[in-house]
C-alpha cells in the first residue's frame, strides 16, 4: 500500500435500519480540509469518540444521521475509528505497517 487510499468501505456487524432501509455497509471518504473543522486532529487521530462522531456522518456513504453514528454499534464505531486513522498515516507509516501485518 503506498498511497493512502481515498474511499474504503467496512461492512456493518449490526446493520443500520432507517425505515424499509437496511445499511449493511459504510463507504468512508478521505475528509479534506473544511470537513474537519470543530475537530482537534490529535483527538480525531487517536480515535477519540466524540471527533469520530462528529466527522463520520461528513465523510459516510450513505450520509448517516448524527443519531444514527452515535447509535452505531461498537464493533462497527471501532472499525470506521480505524479506518479514519488511517487516512491519517503517511506513506513511511502506512508501509510499516504493511511490514508489521506481513510478519505475523
């Protein structure tokens, strides 16, 4: 992996239901600039909850609801808190982490 990528989707253990509507995935965007603002980054980058909160319905595919982010299951918050961190790393982190996973 040697860019950071600039869309990743997780799948959802627990699907979100918004009518007739079942969510089972989540497409997550790179967030530029003007998306993060309100945010602390550090916060953001050490997986703080309320900043996760407060940029995942700016950056989801489909767009949730801020209800719908806070109701978010844990497993499902853990992986899109991930997934956001990693947006974050450069390219020397993003390769040592590929060298770590590859080594287990």
């Amino acid at each position: 992996m040697s860019q950071t990528p600039k869309t990743v989707t997780i799948p959802l253990e627990e699907p979100i239901l918004r009518g007739e509507q079942k969510i089972d995935q989540l497409t997550l965007r790179r967030p530029q600039a003007g998306e993060l603002r309100g945010v602390r980054l550090a916060e953001l980058t050490n997986g703080d909850v309320g900043a996760v909160l407060a940029v995942l319905p700016r950056i989801s595919s489909p767009i949730l609801t801020p209800t719908e982010a806070a109701e978010l299951d844990p497993v499902d918050l853990a992986a899109a808190t991930s997934e956001i961190i990693g947006f974050f790393m450069t390219k020397p982190q993003r390769q040592e982490l590929e060298a770590r996973k590859s080594s287990y």
